[in-house]
C-alpha cells in the first residue's frame, strides 16, 4: 500500500500521458487519409481531424509526398528579394507542380532574414540578434543540388552556410531531427504554442514530405514543435525541419480546387483557402520540361 499520496499522483500522471501519447500514435497510424496522385510522380495527402483525437484537438493535415530522385522530381528555392507575394503566386508564376512557403522573411520590408543561396549566389544573409548571435531558425538548413533535397544542421561555426557546397540553400528551423536523432528544442513560447506550422521530412528511401498543419481555428488548433515533431516521426521521416509558419503556412498544387492551396491559410481568420500571407520565398517542385 502506498504512504506517499505525492508519489502516487506523481505515477499515476506519468501513466496518463504515456497512455495518452500511445493513443494519439494509435489514432494517428490508423488514419484512412485522402490519396491523389499529381505530377511529378507525388501524391498529396491529407486528413481533417475533426473530433478532436489528435493531441486532444482537431487537427488538419496536408501534405505532398515526393520521389526525391533526379528523374522524379526537381526542387528550386523560389524567393523575391525586396516584394513579396503568395505563395500560390511563385508557384504559378515558377511553372511550378508544388509551392512551400518557405523561411522567416521580413514582413515590412520584404526579403528572407535568413540566409539564401540560389544557383550559386547569395541573395540574402542571415540577419543576426544586436549580440551577434543566431535565431533558433538560423541553425540547420535545406540544401538542393542536382534538383535532390537535404537537411543539414549548424556545425556551429560563424560561417558554416557561407562555406555550403551546394548552389542552392535556405537556412531555417528548427531542425527537429536528422538522422534518426531528435535535436534539443527549448521551452521558449515559439517551440511549445500551438501555431499553424510548415515542414518538411525525409524518409529513409529519399523520400521527402512537404507539410502543413493548419492552426488558430476551432477546426485545427495548429501545433507546437514538439507535436510537429512527433507527427514526422509517425509518417516515416527520420530527418525533419520547421520552416516558417503562423500566417505564412501554405500549401499550393498546381491544378487543385479555385486556387491551387490545399490547405486552409489563417491570415483571413476564415477557414478556406483564401487567407494567404504574402511571403519572401518558398520551395518549389518543379513539372518536368
């Protein structure tokens, strides 16, 4: 019999949360989603979940799932430098198959505040804190050569991105894990509230997945990294990324409903696929010449 009512509620909480983790796992690998295939040899995916059995809310989730193989499909960094504009936009106006939104930008004056490389050239740098230290989302990166895509993380040196073979790179983040191996995220405010949230994960075969989570709405709270985290992990991916999110998530496909988004972007406050937010860059899946 137990004397230590402290420790009892102490167990009893540990079993609840492991219960209620091993339910949203369950729920989630038992999930009918919607498949269509699209160009490039992709599909895009979804699911609306509606009663709120996914971490205790409901949640809707779109993504495309991508052959990352030369033949198969070709990525691009799509990016303005000083205007902005939506997403759908770069896609359209890029002959693109898919659009992701894409890093943090500045919202006022236009442009990534991150660090951007296209074919070789660095069209933006990352901007640094007043101390000359790095935002959380200035850490890892997506890396494109030959059309393939890749997740690489800060090797913690001042001018690692400068020094980044490839022609073609958007730093961002967090990067939630590489290789199998889940990286420290903080407690900070950004990391644990429930935003609408952007990602991309790569599967063991190459695979890559490009994500979004709608959010601030009774029909989807959005997630926090730590859930984002868990739902890459569900779908396969041992490498995965955030990317800038919030207002800014967009998921666009050539082709598709009024519009071409997929997802339901919150900027407008309404839940349809007109709420878009003007954004700096994005990442592109390009339709075969």
């Amino acid at each position: 019999m137990f004397r230590n009512p402290l420790l009892v509620l102490i167990l009893l909480a540990i079993c609840h949360t492991g219960y209620t983790q091993n339910q949203d796992s369950i729920t989630f690998s038992n999930t009918k989603w919607k498949k269509k295939s699209i160009k490039v040899k992709s599909k895009l995916i979804t699911h609306h979940f509606n009663d709120k059995n996914l971490f205790g809310a409901n949640q809707n989730i779109s993504y495309v799932e991508v052959k990352n193989k030369r033949r198969a499909a070709k990525f691009v960094i799509g990016q303005e430098v000083k205007i902005l504009k939506p997403t759908s936009s770069f896609g359209q106006d890029g002959n693109a198959a898919v659009a992701l939104n894409g890093t943090f930008f500045d919202v006022k004056n236009g442009g990534s505040v991150d660090l951007i490389k296209v074919d070789g050239a660095i069209v933006a740098q990352n901007r640094l804190d007043a101390a000359g230290n790095r935002a959380s989302h200035q850490k890892a990166a997506i890396v494109i050569e030959e059309g393939k895509l890749g997740l690489k993380a800060w090797d913690g040196s001042a001018d690692w991105e400068q020094n980044e073979t490839a022609p073609n790179v958007m730093v961002t983040g967090p990067l939630l894990t590489l290789n199998d191996s889940e990286l420290a995220l903080d407690s900070g405010s950004f990391n644990i509230t429930r935003h609408p949230r952007t990602a991309i994960g790569i599967k063991p075969g190459g695979k890559v997945i490009l994500l979004t989570v709608d959010g601030r709405s009774d029909s989807s709270a959005g997630m926090s990294l730590f859930e984002l985290r868990k739902i890459m992990k569900w779908l396969g991916c041992t490498s995965s990324i955030n990317l800038d999110g919030g207002g800014s998530t967009a998921l666009w496909v050539a082709n598709e409903g009024e519009n071409g988004i997929v997802n339901y972007p919150s900027d407008n406050k309404k839940w349809d696929h007109a709420g878009e937010r003007k954004v700096a860059n994005t990442i592109l899946l390009m339709k075969k010449p």
